[in-house]
C-alpha cells in the first residue's frame, strides 16, 4: 500500500495541468523567499505550449518577483490570466504593463488585508472588514483600488459598524493555492525550516482546500520520518500535490541560494557582527537617515521600508542602538538585520519569524512604535503617492497597513530627484547640483498615505528630507527644521509646488552634517 506522500508526489508540469481556464489561483511568496518558482514557471510552460490555462484570476498579496523573468512575472501573458487582484506591483512589471493598458483587469489592495482576506475565505466569512485603506486611492470613495477603466466591478465598499467607517473587502473561491516549503514528511506534512518567510502558506491551503479547490505545494526535498508535529505548518490533510524542484528553482530569495542567518539565531553581539564594516557615506540618503534615526528611541518596535529608509539601520548600528530596538519585517521576521534588494522580505538572525497575516494583525492594531517610508510624491495636505507613476504601476504592497497605523512615521526622501548631487562644508549643505524632478507637488499621482486621516488620529508624521523637517498637521504640512547652510526662499520654497505652514524654524541637527 502506498503511503500518503507517494500519492501526492508528481512533477511541475503535471501540476500545471491540474488548472482549468478561468480559475481562481491564490500564489504565496514574498519578493522570492517562499515563492514555487517551479510551478510558476511550469504554468508558464504549460501555456506558450498552446495548452491553456487561460482566463486566470490571479491573487498574491506581496510582491513575488525580481523585475524581469522570475515569479509571477511567468504569468505575465495576454490570456493567461483575465483579472489579477495583488498587493505589490512593482516587480512584476509586465503584468503592470497590462494593467496600465487595460488589457487586464486589475486591483491593488494592500498587502496585509489580502493576507488576512485568505483566512476569512478558509473561515467562511463574507470577507475582511478592516480600517486600513480608508481616504487612499483603495476607498471606494476613491478609485475602490481599480487600476483601470477595464476593472468594473466592486470588491471592496464603504460599511458603517459602532459609529465607526470601515472598509469590507468581498471574499471569493479560490480553486487553486500555489504554495511552497522547504521539506514533506511521509504523510505529506509542510515544514519551512529553511525558509527566509512563512508568509501565508496555511491561510492560502485551507482557503483553497474549503473552496473545494486543490493545493499544490514545491518543496526542496522529502523527509524520511514524520516531522514533529509543532514544526508543521501546512498538514498533510490539505495538500493535493506535491512537486520536488529542482535546486535553480527553490532560491531561498531571488538573490541568495542559501543563506542560514536567514533562519538561525544571532551569533554575539548583533551590531558587531553585521555591521563592522559597512558605513553610509556622506551624502542625501546619510543625511537622511541620521535625522530619521533620531526620532527611533530606545525600546521602540519598528519597521523599515525599502530603499532609502534601509539606511536608518545603518546608522542605528553606528549609534549601538541595535540591541535596543527590535527591527520587523511585515513578511514576519522579528528582530535581527532586515535585508535589503531581491532579499527583502528575510532579515538576518532574526528572533522570531510568524506567519505574515499574524505579523499584520499586529502591525494594523498599532504595534509599531516607529516606522520608516519612502515617500515618491508629497502634497500640501500630507497626502503620499508610491504606488502609481504615469505609465507605471508599483502597489502599495505593505505601505498602507505600515503607514496608517505605526504611532510615530517618518517618511524618508530628499525634496528633488533626478540628478540631485550634494556636498557638506564646514557642517553645512551644499546643493551642488538640483534634481530635476519636484516630490512635493500640489496634488499627489495617487493617494498612498491619507495625510487627512493621519492628521486626524494624532500621530506623529513626519517628511525628513537631506536639506528640510516638515510635519503634518490638521492645516496641512508644517516647515520645523532647516539644514545649515540653505537658504529657506530659494532652495526649498521655491521648489516645492505649495507653500507650506511656516512658523518657528529650528536647524537640523549638527550630527547630520558631520
């Protein structure tokens, strides 16, 4: 009698094969960390061979991919998929390309609510009710999160529940859950103890499973004897398919093979052993971060966003602040060194890592102390833009869960770009040479972040960029610092496509320009 693995074992086309036209498909992953490579790549297969699958809604809650051929990027084809309902764009841009050009229907919801959204499928539940989304471009006041004229219908609306406004987001069937693992043991069980995430692996199978649909699951390899039972994270009972990949495909991230700091516990002293020779040099992105950094405290729970924020971290490690403070990630890594680029999502002797809708729940009902964002557009109310640029799409991916809620944001990013060069003399700034590009704008592209929301709730928001400190208030943005050696008329008013509150204006501090 075969045991239960045998049965689920097959290879990545035939599981490819497994999915019909018109299917509802749920991918899990994180950038590539726990992302099924081979599967994606084999759906990809499947269908330049001419055999379908055609007319899929595609839904995935992070972004999963490297820009260019991998992740869902596999999907990327006019007429494999019809309707593509995901968190983070940007690295997936051809399907980007077909939102933009309404070739597809498309929806950008934020990251965490379509993780939490699995779980009320698997649950039953008419769909997820939540605050976070309220006064952005997801409202349905708004846009309802449409990227196109081509996306008509309504998945998410406006409910009043205690005297209080909240969004409702629609659950719906899915057929088929793409998943992935590090190990199966003999009855079919999930482990992930060599992954950089958990993700959403269980919220996805058990959506699928109650949906009466199927779950495919890659794997590195196969146990010989059962796995312990609290090391289980998907049961054997929920999975249709299993598929053992091939090395290439089974990266812990899209830029490391293996990296075991991404799953075991820190060797010494944190800041000593990650950061002995990595310093920012002087510049916009170290000015920066130094008065970012000095709004993160002692104790503090914080997140930092990608790119320019990433460099708040290096300067925590200068200060040996490290082991004072306990970085996260919103893919569920707590503590340790958050990575940066295709490695995103996975941090660095982290203390523990938690399924990513847990880490939301969290993150939504204000758990984070601090939090640092980019911010790509900025107006005269506070309002932010980083997910949609002309013919581009990014998505908000975490942003609006991490931004709406954190109790103090920093929103990271020097007041021009394209070009913008920049000198320190004497500890004072030097604007060498303008960015071409103006970030605050009269009216944003897209409303990321609500500022008249944020206003509102009295938190602590502020702009930081390398020659200026504004801060939000409920008139709208407020000038408070200005870096030595700038002239206020020329190089920063005269600049920006709005006059902002002007009132008692003190100098950045010193240590930024030293």
């Amino acid at each position: 009698m075969k045991s239960r693995i045998d049965r689920l074992l097959c290879d990545s086309d035939h599981a490819a094969r497994l999915i019909r036209n018109g299917q509802t498909v749920a991918c899990g992953g994180f950038v590539g960390a726990a992302h099924p490579e081979a599967l994606t790549a084999a759906i990809e297969r499947r269908f330049k061979s001419g055999d379908g699958p055609e007319n899929l809604t595609l839904v995935y809650g992070a972004g999963q991919g490297d820009g260019k051929s991998r992740g869902l990027n596999h999907l990327a084809h006019e007429g494999l998929v019809r309707r593509v309902i995901g968190g983070h764009w940007g690295l997936v841009p051809g399907l980007g390309q077909m939102a933009i050009s309404g070739k597809i229907e498309a929806y950008n919801f934020p990251q965490g609510v379509i993780c939490q959204l699995f779980r009320d499928i698997a649950a039953g539940r008419p769909g997820c009710i939540t605050h976070v989304g309220l006064g952005t471009f997801i409202d349905p006041e708004s846009r309802g999160g449409r990227l196109n004229a081509a996306t008509a219908k309504e998945l998410v609306s406006r409910i009043e529940l205690d005297g209080r406004t909240w969004l409702f987001y629609r659950a719906f069937s899915i057929d088929v859950g793409l998943i992935r693992a590090t190990a199966a043991d003999p009855f079919g069980n999930l482990i992930m103890d060599e992954e950089a995430v958990i993700g959403e692996v269980l919220p996805i199978a058990q959506a699928a499973h109650n949906c009466g649909g199927k779950v495919i699951a890659q794997v590195r390899r196969l146990l010989d004897r059962p796995a312990p039972p609290h090391q289980v994270r998907v049961p054997g009972t929920l999975v249709d398919q299993i598929v053992v990949s091939e090395e290439a495909d089974h990266q812990q991230t899209f830029a490391e093979s293996l990296n075991p700091s991404y799953f075991s516990s820190r060797p010494g002293n944190i800041a000593q052993h990650e950061f002995h020779s990595e310093r920012l040099p002087a510049g916009v992105r170290r000015i920066i971060a130094s008065r970012a950094c000095d709004e993160l405290l002692a104790g503090a729970v914080a997140n930092l966003g990608i790119g320019m924020p990433e460099g708040v971290a290096l300067i925590a490690a200068e200060r040996q602040m490290l082991d004072q403070i306990t970085l996260t990630v919103e893919s569920g890594p707590i503590g340790g060194i958050p990575a940066g680029g295709l490695s995103f999502g996975a941090s660095a002797w982290p203390e523990a890592i938690i399924d990513q809708p847990a880490q939301f729940d969290f993150y939504d009902g204000g758990g984070l102390d601090y939090a640092a964002l980019g911010a790509a557009q900025v107006d005269q109310h506070g309002n932010v833009n980083v997910s949609k640029f002309h013919d581009r799409v990014a998505g908000v991916g975490g942003f609006v869960n991490i931004s709406q809620n954190a109790r103090r944001v920093v929103f990271c990013g020097a007041l021009t770009s394209g070009g913008l060069d920049v000198e320190i003399v004497d500890s004072q700034l030097r604007i060498i040479r303008e960015g071409s590009i103006r970030k605050f704008v009269d009216q944003v592209e897209q409303v990321s972040f609500s500022g008249d929301v944020a206003a509102r709730s009295g938190r602590d928001i502020l702009f930081v960029t390398e020659r200026a400190v504004f801060e939000l208030t409920t008139k709208g943005l407020r000038l408070t610092e200005v870096a030595p050696g700038i002239d206020v008329q020329t190089q920063i008013l005269n600049l920006m496509d709005f006059l902002p509150i002007i009132g008692e204006v003190r100098p950045m501090a010193a240590s930024c320009f030293q």
